[in-house]
C-alpha cells in the first residue's frame, strides 16, 4: 500500500488496542497515534465541563513512524447534529499538540481530532533546513513543483485555480524566489485545502456539557424569608423579602438562595435548638417538607402565595438577582404522598414507617422516599422530575439539592439531563459533603457545581493542597467548587473563636479562591455563637424564626461588597482555576497569583490565617511570569483601597494586622 493509498474507513487512534491483529488487520491500522486528549472523564463516559463563552482548552499527545511533519485538526459541534466547527492545533514540541474552541450554545457538545500525515508541510520543513544550511535544493524545487502539479490534477474550482496561479510564479524564477513561494504561508494555505489527508486518524468523540456563566461565576446569598421580620412573633414572609434586595444587591450578590418554601409538618415537629418537643408557635423545620396545604410543589401559606413568589421572583431580577431554592427529597409525616403513595416510603415491619437517622443524628420529622421500591419505578422518578419542572417554569434556574449522595446517582444523572434537555440554562448545586470519589461522581453525573471540603481547611498547608487539587484533573474537569462560609448546618469552629478578623479570613479566602462562593445570613453581621463542643449555631435558625439588625455596629458588609466588586472586575478571580502558589516565609501568610492566560490580568492575594496576631514576611513578586528580571520595576495596587505604588525588584516585605485588615489584594502591572 502507497503513502497516497485512501482508506476505505478512517481508523481511530485506539483501534485494535494491545491485541494480536492479522495482516489485513495490519494494514489497515492507524499510522498516526492520538491519545490522551484533554478534556475528557473516564474515557468519554461522562462530559467535561464547559462554560458558554469561555475558551475550552484541548490538549493531545498525537504522533506517528518516521519523520514526516503532522497536520491535527479539532472538530465541535453542539447537540450532537449540525455542521463541525474546526480549527488547527498546534505544535508544542515533544509530540503535545494544543488548541482551543469556545462554545456559543448551552447543553451537551461534541469534540474530536482528527490528524493526518502531511507531505508538504514535511516537504517545507526539509526544503527550508537545506536551504539554510547552503545545500544544493534543485532536485527538492523539481519535487515541489511536481506536488503542486499532483494537487492541481485532483483539484477544481477556486483550488484549482489558486494552485495553477502559484504553478505560474515558480515559472523562469530564480531557485531562491522558487523557496520564498514554496515557503510562503499562502502557499501552505492552498496546499493544506487541496491535501487529501494521507493516513487520517480520527480519535474518540468525546461529550462536553456547555452551562451558563452562573455555573463558573457567581455569589450566593442565603436567607430564611420567614426570619425577614422584627419580631420573632411573627412569621416573615415573600413580600417583606423585597426590603432586603437592595442591601443584598449592594452587598454584589446575583444568587438569593431560600432554604425549602413549602408546608411544614406538624407530627413529630421540631422544636427549638432541635428539641424534639416542639412548643406552641414553634415553626417547625423547613426540611420537614408537607402538609395538608401540600407537599414539594406548593408553597408556605404563611410566607405568601403563588403570585406573591412570582412577584419576589420578578423583583429580584430587577435588582441583578437570581431566586435559588433548595431541592430537598424528604417527607414530613404529613406529606400528602404517604398517603397518595404509600408504596414510595419505607414501612417497618409493625406498620410504622422508617424516619431519617444518620446516627447519631435523628430526624423524627422527617421520613425518606425509597427510590427503587415496586411501586416507585418510575413514577417516583417522574413526580420528582415534574417538581423540579414546575419551579422552572416559575421562574426557579437554579436549585440547591440536599444531601445528593443519598440518593441513587442513575437517578441524577436521569433528572438531570432530562430537565436540560427542556431548560439547558438550569444549574443544579450538589450539597454533599461526603467522600472525594463520590463528589466528584456527582459532578460528573450532572451537577453544574458543588459545596466543598473548603469549610474545613484552615492552614497553608491545607488550604494550599486543596487549591491546587481542584485545578488539577479530573476534578477541574468535572467539578466546580462553591466556596461557601457558613451555613445553617455548619457553624464552623475558626468562625467562633476568631472575631471579626476571622470571618474577614474566610470571606477573603472563598472570594479569591473560587469564582463561586457563598454565605449564610448572618455571616455579615459575625454571628458565631454554637452550641459547645458543635459545629451548630446556638438557637439555630433551622428551629425559630431569627430576626436580625443588619445595620449591627461591627458588621463587614462593606467590606464583602468590595470583595465581590473586585471579583467582577477581575476576569482572573471568576474562576478556581488559574492558582499559583508563590514564597512567602510565614506558615501563617497564604499567598497566591490568580491571573488569566494571557497574563492581562493579574491578581497577588496575600491572607493571614491568624486572626489574633500581626503577622510579618518577605515575599517573591513574580517577575519571571511577567518576562522580568529579578531587579525589574512593577506596578501595584491595593484593590481594597486604591492605593497605588511601585515595587523595585523581586522580593518584598509584607506586614498584616488582622485589627486592620487580615488580608491584601494587589494587582500587579509591569511599568509600559
């Protein structure tokens, strides 16, 4: 078989795979070798990650026989029908080949590469190593023309046209003109579109999932609407939510999450501080979902109507906010589908059914659905996936899901693609703090982010590996971290020993680490008061309505409000990725550059972890990122304040007063 023979299938890469083959089997295998293409989970069984508008960074190893030069090509499309998009990868020496596309349109997209041997971009190379190197090139110039000749012959059209134009250049010229024609990249261009791709090798079709920038960039903001009220007495409600949406626009919050919206049940209600003896007017917990007022789908009565949610839902769009709501599959033992459904649940075997424990921890109020009980395959499934409907079509894009790791992952991946196959702008948040394989698991299964293991790491050494784990792969493929501060079920330990230097810390950390982040009411106002030896607020807001003076004296809502505007106008901190770590001689500095690919935009962070103590350091600026010598000259400026300076050389003293600001933020220029 020649180099010119044509292929009657185009082999993948990973055809015949350590296998004995036959001859004909031989003959017929790739030339060229595609592998470990990037992104991709698990071998394409699951899809990476995207964000609509944001590039897709695509990597392979590709490489074959011999000498002769490669042509790899990346193709895309969006929905899986449609024309390819394609566009060239490059050469990055060492057989890495690397490109990028940026997807336009939501939901599930398609990549693969495609590489052939390219004869004339073999020829150039050649040509123009013994043209430099003083060797006689007559014979490669004849070789040349004939390939020219050779592409013309199969071509027509404007190919044809544009090859025989260049057919006529060469004609009576000198042998260095001759070169200049063969080398110009014009040239290639015609030869590239009349090649007829020897060998061609086509990897995999990988799957990719394409969200809405919310999914990657974004800051969320947590609330009880019935604790929006002055007195404790009295049960909030939707219309008293449209007096906070000002504070918390201005704050820079575009997510406004509530806790579960629907009935509460009475049997078994909780009470204050989880008492398991709930008193008159106690209001019982939101996740102790359903009521004779109905269950998953219907709202509160005491919070407002229907036509009260859809009026919040409007006024918060006006002010850039976007209403989340917590999807919890949990029943109170009054909800409706006990006894519409009984075969959903499961019943002990003295006619009692099976409330919720995770021992030692027990929810008397609550009672679980049993997903693969007889009587629940499939129309559980549907009825669950009809709730999530019916939000949407309120006006609901975006959904906190309780405890995901509980219920079966075939289950979410079901729902999930079938909800964006209708809606592909709804994001779905997992709440799992569980084990690593599971959470990731849950990204790739089809949760467009995740809370985080984030809460808990509190050193440098933490919170250094932690950083750098979620910008490695698979977890940058497959997993977005939202970085919130607290909630209601996690008063964390820093938080109440630390002050009001400590929720600065962490404010700090998750805005600077994540283009996703979050916190719970209060937050701004320091509350830490828990319940000895627990990571559980004292009088705990699951439990009682919680009024609040969100004007305290000691609050940080300034301060937040220009973190998030800082985010906003800094491409660099819309995302986890893009961290490195730089020296810093101080176990208590975290210090870290956050900056885009294109270095534009760079972004120094330098936060104490001791809330207590001034903490003093030298520090490296780093020039060799910026093409600098270790003596160069940068620009800084505090993105707190304003403040603006110069550094002169590489390394630089540092000194942080948690009284005054645990913390600080730099962008960092190179003189013009």
């Amino acid at each position: 078989m020649s180099g010119n023979a044509p292929f009657e299938h185009v082999p993948t890469a990973n055809d015949h795979p350590d296998q004995a083959i036959s001859l004909a089997e031989a003959l017929m295998a790739p030339r060229i070798v595609i592998e470990d293409v990037q992104p991709t989970l698990d071998g394409g069984a699951f899809p990476a990650k995207a964000t609509v508008g944001q590039p897709v960074s695509v990597s392979a190893k590709v490489y074959s026989d011999g000498h002769d030069r490669l042509a790899v090509m990346l193709h895309w499309r969006a929905g899986g029908q449609g024309d390819w998009h394609s566009t060239s990868l490059i050469s990055q020496g060492n057989d890495l080949w690397t490109g990028e596309f940026t997807p336009e349109a939501l939901g599930p997209h398609q990549f693969h590469l495609q590489a052939w041997i390219d004869p004339y971009a073999t020829f150039c190379y050649d040509l123009e190593k013994k043209f430099q190197a003083g060797v006689g090139v007559a014979l490669e110039l004849e070789e040349g023309r004939l390939m020219l000749g050779q592409a013309s012959e199969r071509c027509s059209g404007e190919v044809r046209q544009r090859l025989e134009r260049l057919q006529a250049r060469l004609a009576g010229r000198e042998p260095v003109e001759q070169v200049a024609v063969f080398l110009d990249a014009d040239t290639a261009r015609v030869m590239a579109d009349a090649e007829h791709r020897s060998y061609l090798t086509r990897s995999a079709e990988l799957p990719l999932d394409v969200d809405r920038e919310a999914a990657l960039f974004a800051s969320w903001y947590e609330l009880f609407p019935r604790s929006i009220t002055d007195d404790a007495e009295r049960h909030g409600t939707f219309d008293a939510v449209h007096q906070r949406l000002p504070m918390i626009r201005d704050m820079g919050f575009d997510v406004l999450y509530f806790p579960p919206i629907h009935p509460i049940g009475t049997q078994h209600r909780k009470g204050r501080n989880n008492a398991l003896n709930a008193q008159p007017g106690d209001p019982g917990s939101p996740y102790a979902i359903g009521s004779e007022d109905g269950g998953h789908e219907a709202i509160h009565p005491q919070l407002g109507s229907r036509e009260d949610f859809r009026r919040l839902v409007a006024a918060a769009a006006e002010h850039g906010l976007e209403i989340a709501l917590d999807f919890a599959i949990q029943c109170s033992q009054d909800h409706p589908w006990l006894k519409q459904h009984p075969g959903w649940f499961s019943w002990r075997p003295d006619g009692t059914i099976r409330y919720a424990e995770n021992p030692p921890k027990k929810y008397q109020d609550i009672v679980n659905v049993d997903f693969y009980a007889a009587d629940a395959v499939p129309s559980l499934w549907l009825a669950l996936r009809d709730v999530i409907i019916g939000w949407v079509e309120e006006g609901v894009k975006t959904f906190r899901v309780d405890n995901p790791h509980t219920k079966p992952l075939p289950f979410w991946q079901w729902l999930i693609a079938n909800v964006r196959s209708q809606y592909p702008e709804v994001l779905f948040l997992a709440e799992a703090f569980t084990k690593p394989a599971m959470m990731a698991r849950l990204g790739k299964v089809g949760y467009a982010q995740s809370y985080t293991y984030f809460t808990w790491r509190n050193t440098k050494q933490e919170l250094r590996e932690y950083f750098e784990q979620l910008n490695e792969s698979p977890w940058r493929d497959c997993y977005r971290p939202n970085f919130f501060v607290n909630t209601p079920d996690i008063n964390p330990f820093f938080l109440q020993q630390s002050g009001r230097a400590g929720f600065l810390i962490r404010a700090a950390l998750a805005t600077m680490g994540s283009g996703l982040w979050g916190m719970y009411s209060g937050f701004e106002l320091c509350e830490g008061a828990a319940l000895p030896g627990k990571e559980e607020y004292l009088d705990s807001e699951k439990y009682e309505i919680r009024p609040r003076d969100f004007t305290a004296p000691g609050n940080i809502i300034a301060e937040i409000a220009q973190l998030n505007r800082i985010r906003r106008q800094n491409r660099a901190l819309q995302t986890h990725l893009g961290v490195t770590f730089l020296n810093c001689w101080n176990d208590n500095i975290l210090y870290f550059a956050k900056r885009t690919a294109e270095l534009d935009n760079y972004i120094l962070i330098a936060i104490s972890l001791d809330p207590h103590h001034v903490q003093e350091a030298h520090f490296e600026l780093p020039l060799w990122e910026l093409g600098l010598d270790d003596h160069a000259d940068t620009h800084g400026e505090d993105l707190m304040n304003g403040h603006r300076w110069t550094w002169h050389g590489k390394t630089q003293w540092m000194r942080i007063d948690p009284n005054y600001q645990p913390f600080g933020i730099w962008r960092i220029q190179s003189p013009a």
